[in-house]
C-alpha cells in the first residue's frame, strides 16, 4: 500500500485526497495546509492527521509519496518550497501544474529530483484519457506517416486578472503538453495576444510553433471564452493520415488519407468517464501504477522534465510576445 500525503487541500486538494482514499492501491495517511483551520477541517473529514509544516509532517508519519496541490500566484508560486522539502527527504512527488510559475525555480526542481533519483510527476492530465491513448497508439503505430502539422485550441472562462500572464502560465501548461505528446520537442515560437475588452491580462493568445522533428503547430487559447460549449480541440496530421481528439475525452476520429471507412472512438455512455475530474482519477491512477511496477525516474509519464519543457514554451512565447512576434528559440 502506498502512503500518500497532500499539501495544500482546498478545491483541487481536495479532489486529490478523495482520489487518493478510494484508489485501491494507496492510503491517505496525512494533510498539510499553512491555513491550520482548513488543514484540521480537511484532516477531520478524512480521517487523517493533519499539520501545517511539511518538515513536521515527515518527521511523525511514513510517507511515500507528497502531493503538492498549492496555489499561488499565477497557480503555480506555492510550489517550490513542498517539492523541495520532499524531494530533499527522497520522497516521490507529484505537483500540480504549472509545476511553478517561475522557471528558475521549475528547473531547480527537475535538476533536484534527477540529481536525489526520486520521482517527480504533474497533473497534465488532459493526455491521460482513451481517447489519447488511442490516438497516440495510432501515432506510434506510423498510420498518420510523417508528422506534418498540430492544431490545438483551449479556451475557458476565467476571470480573474491577477496577473498579465496568468492565462498563458496557469492554462497552457496543459495545452503544450497535450502537443509534446504527439509531436514531441518544440524547437520555436511566434506568439501574438489580445485582452479582452475591459480586461488588463493577456487573455486570448495565438501561438505558432516549429517542432523538432520540422512538424509545425498552432494553439489558440483563451480565457474568454463560455464553458458550455466544449474547451478543447487537437488535431495531429502527417502525410497519411489525421486524427482528431474532441474535448479531451469525448471521441477520438481517425481519417485516413486514401479511405473514406474512418476510425471513431467515442466515451461510452455506461462505464466510461463521467466528468473532466475522471481525468485526475486517470491520471493519478498512471502514476500510481508506474510506482507499483518500479518504473525509473527518467520514465515517468508526464514528469517534471515534461512540466518544465512545457513552461519553457510559455516563457519563450511571452518573450515573442514582449518582442512584437518576433520567432523565439525554445532553451
């Protein structure tokens, strides 16, 4: 059994230590918040102690894996200092996305895990469903040829104006993700953004990319955008074939270049996904299973290296953007 305690158990927190209680092979053993009445509240609901020191935490109880779910600015500023204590403690350590919104601290954190040999995963878990799953077998499979170009749109409805770059930030972590998966490496970036009317942030983006492979790709994302339609499209074509992958887990479409019979995956309507959130209970059900088969730090399913190439992206598109559109080299 896996002993599992989570940092930082408000909204999202608090989807993990449910996911964790009923994953058949896990316990929550613990929760960490610095808010002490929510820590106890969570503690309380869950059974579990519960503590406002991580240091201390590690000290009382045995831990296997640290879940960080804070927050902060820009969602991802809370980060740093639970992966690091955990990391230091040799711990595993899965954190939400974006593994931070600063990419110093994003690279000390990958170049500590590699460094202690521990496990460090994310939660970009928009690729962690059936449909993606089919659709990357399909890729690696050679039925879509030479990779040619990537499509992908994400847009939601938020808000908030905390900062100037929170969309691209706190959002597209997930959105690049989803494009490294299939396409791999991203070499370049040109990048173009508007606000909203009434709005201070860089709300709707618009980003060109050149893979490594020579493939190019596009994301539009927004936060302007209602939640009653669906937030995500993915489009993967090469030279023989295309697919399509319509809002996360909804179907999954093969078109075949030279044939009209095409390949549909569709989420069943008895036992599949009920919900965006079943993509958390996917996703932390991966790396639960990757722990259990011994699975190497470096061969970690969306890992912390995964996470930071990602926020490279972003920070190299903001300089496009800061540069007028000008192409950017992704470091």
């Amino acid at each position: 059994m896996i002993k599992v305690a989570v940092v930082g158990v408000n909204h999202i927190g608090k989807i993990h230590c449910q996911t964790y209680r009923k994953h058949p092979q896990t316990e929550l053993a613990a929760v960490c918040d610095l808010m002490g009445d929510r820590a106890a509240a969570v503690g309380l609901e869950f059974g579990v102690p519960a503590y406002t020191d991580l240091r201390i935490l590690l000290d009382k109880e045995a831990i296997d894996v640290i879940v960080v779910a804070t927050a902060g600015v820009e969602k991802g500023s809370h980060h740093f200092q639970p992966v690091m204590t955990a990391i230091e403690a040799g711990k595993d350590v899965f954190v939400e996305k974006p593994i931070s919104n600063s990419i110093q601290e994003a690279r000390q954190m990958v170049s500590s895990a590699r460094e202690r040999n521990v496990r460090l995963a994310c939660n970009l878990n928009h690729r962690f469903t059936p449909a993606a799953y089919r659709a990357k077998k399909l890729v690696a499979e050679g039925e879509l040829g030479e990779l040619l170009f990537i499509n992908m749109r994400l847009t939601i409805d938020n808000p908030s104006e905390e900062s100037e770059w929170l969309h691209m930030r706190a959002l597209h972590p997930h959105s690049i993700d989803v494009m490294r998966y299939f396409g791999g490496d991203i070499r370049r970036v040109q990048s173009f953004m508007t606000k909203a009317p009434g709005r201070s942030s860089w709300s709707t983006v618009s980003v060109n990319m050149e893979f490594a492979s020579g493939a190019v790709g596009h994301l539009t994302g927004s936060y302007d955008m209602s939640m009653r339609h669906p937030i995500e499209y993915c489009e993967v074509a090469g030279h023989t074939g295309r697919i399509v992958i319509d809002n996360v887990y909804e179907s999954m479409t093969f078109f075949p270049h030279k044939s009209d019979d095409l390949q549909v995956y569709r989420n069943p309507l008895f036992g599949g996904m009920e919900g965006f959130n079943d993509t958390f209970r996917q996703r932390i059900g991966r790396f639960i299973e990757q722990i259990e088969a011994g699975t190497a730090p470096a061969d970690i399913e969306a890992s912390g290296a995964d996470a930071l190439a990602a926020q490279e992206v972003i920070e190299a598109a903001i300089r496009s953007h800061q540069l007028g559109g000008e192409p950017v080299e992704v470091i």
